[in-house]
C-alpha cells in the first residue's frame, strides 16, 4: 500500500487526528523502531522504519494516545 494510501487510512478511521498528529506519531515510533523495539508486522528487512512506523499505526497495531474515539 502506499504511502498515501496508508494515511489516508488512518486519518479516516481517526477523525480526531490531523495530519501533523500523524507525522508526530510516525516520528515517534519510527524514533522507537531505531532504538531497537520490535516490530509488530512481519516485513522485509529492508523496510524503512518510518514506512514501517505508517503500516503498524494503519493497521492498528499501534495506538496513538490522545487520538483513539472511545465508543460507548
């Protein structure tokens, strides 16, 4: 998926989320991918931390604090 794709994916599903909440969050988990935390998809190696970042988050794997809609 693109990367396009993928935020447009997650900024839909998470409507209290702007697009610099999402570069802050991306940057944020990228930033913890480098520092030696594991990743929750099985990709290639060589995919690059923050396209990898932008999967995790599109897919749910990872939750934004402070942006999740909590349904009654």
């Amino acid at each position: 998926m693109k990367v396009e794709e993928l935020t447009a994916k997650i900024l839909d599903n998470n409507p209290s989320m702007d697009s610099y909440q999402l570069a802050i969050a991306v940057a944020t988990r990228t930033d913890e991918l480098l520092n030696g935390a594991t990743s929750k998809l099985n990709v290639l190696k060589n995919t690059k931390a923050a396209d990898l970042a932008l999967m995790e988050i599109a897919e749910g794997l990872v939750v934004v604090e402070g942006f999740v809609d909590i349904e009654d």
